[in-house]
C-alpha cells in the first residue's frame, strides 16, 4: 500500500513508497471479504499483498530487526527504512496466505445482531429459525474461548449435537455468551 499522504511530515517525502503494515491491513480485510464473496478476485489479491510483505521484512542479516517490519520499503533500492514495527501484522496475513486455521476469526449474525469472535476459524455459518448454527476450529491446543456478543438472555446451546449447560467453564453475563472449547466443535445457539 503506497503512502498517498502524511501527516506533518516535510521530509524526508515518502509519497507513493510502499509502507507494508498499511498494505497488510487492506490484506486482512480482503481475506474477510473473500469469504463472503469467494467468487470475487479478493483472495488473489490479498495474497499478492501478503506475498510482497513476507519478502519486505527485515532480513536475516539484521539480527536486531529480523522478521519485524520496516515502516517504508524503497522499491529502486529495494531497502528497507524506517522504525522496525511488530511483526503482527505480517503473522496475521500470513497464516491465510499460507492456508492455516487464522489466528482470529470474527463474523456477525446480522439477522440476531450477534457477533462470533474466536481464536482460529468460524465456518459454515447458517441462520436457523431460532438462532444460529456454526463451526468452529480454535488453534490454542488447552483450549480457547468463544465469545458471542448481542444475545438478549440466555440461549439453549448444543455443541457437536449435545445439549450444553452453560455452567463453568462456560458463562452468560451480560448479553456475552463464552464459551469454553477446544479443537473443532459443531456449535449451536437457539432462543429458549
């Protein structure tokens, strides 16, 4: 992603240069558009993104910076410039680019007005008469959390087709249903 403006900068001018973490944020919301319109060319580019930001990193050869980004890239030189920025948004990109379970996930249930967060995948999401059907495939191996934000009060809840009391590890507070899962689960969630 090129730098169209800045803000207080007189120099140096880094008008149309690449600034990677800017160009990786588009990617990651490319991806997400991609899986609601998986016929549209948005994985593609999101991934020519991602490609062109894994080879921007900091090189090897600087051990202090390796694997971090640079804040600019110098195409002619092929350079890298500037403060060394955390490398989160180079991993984010990167586990979809490399076809791995993502480190987050979010989807909204838009006739419930619900929100799904989870670390790793939610899949297969389909609107029920009654609520909300998914799956969900978390990478923590102890486990992970499933948050579900927007219920109105406690709903009946089956996970993998069993019927699931929502007492510890599990919890409703507040209108967020969390829940405790580990591994790929079949997740259900329906007004009582």
């Amino acid at each position: 992603m090129a730098v169209y403006g800045a803000t207080k900068w007189k120099s140096p001018i880094w008008f149309g240069l690449p600034v990677q973490w800017c160009g990786l944020v588009y990617a990651d919301g490319l991806y997400r558009l991609a899986q609601l319109d998986p016929d549209g060319p948005w994985q593609r580019l999101a991934d020519g993104i991602t490609a062109s930001g894994l080879q921007q990193i900091w090189l090897r050869s600087d051990p202090k910076r390796q694997g971090l980004s640079p804040d600019v890239f110098y195409l002619g030189a092929q350079l890298r410039d500037g403060p060394a920025i955390n490398p989160g948004t180079v991993q984010a990109v990167a586990a979809r680019y490399y076809r791995q379970t993502p480190f987050y996930g979010f989807r909204a249930v838009r006739e419930r007005r619900w929100l799904i967060h989870v670390p790793g995948e939610i899949a297969d999401l389909g609107v029920t008469t009654a609520g909300a059907r998914f799956v969900v495939e978390g990478w923590p191996a102890r486990g992970y959390l499933v948050l579900i934000q927007g219920l109105k009060e406690l709903p009946d809840v089956h996970i993998d087709g069993r019927r699931t009391e929502i007492s510890p590890p599990h919890r409703f507070e507040e209108g967020n249903l969390i829940l405790h899962l580990r591994g790929r689960r079949d997740v259900e969630i329906t007004r009582k």
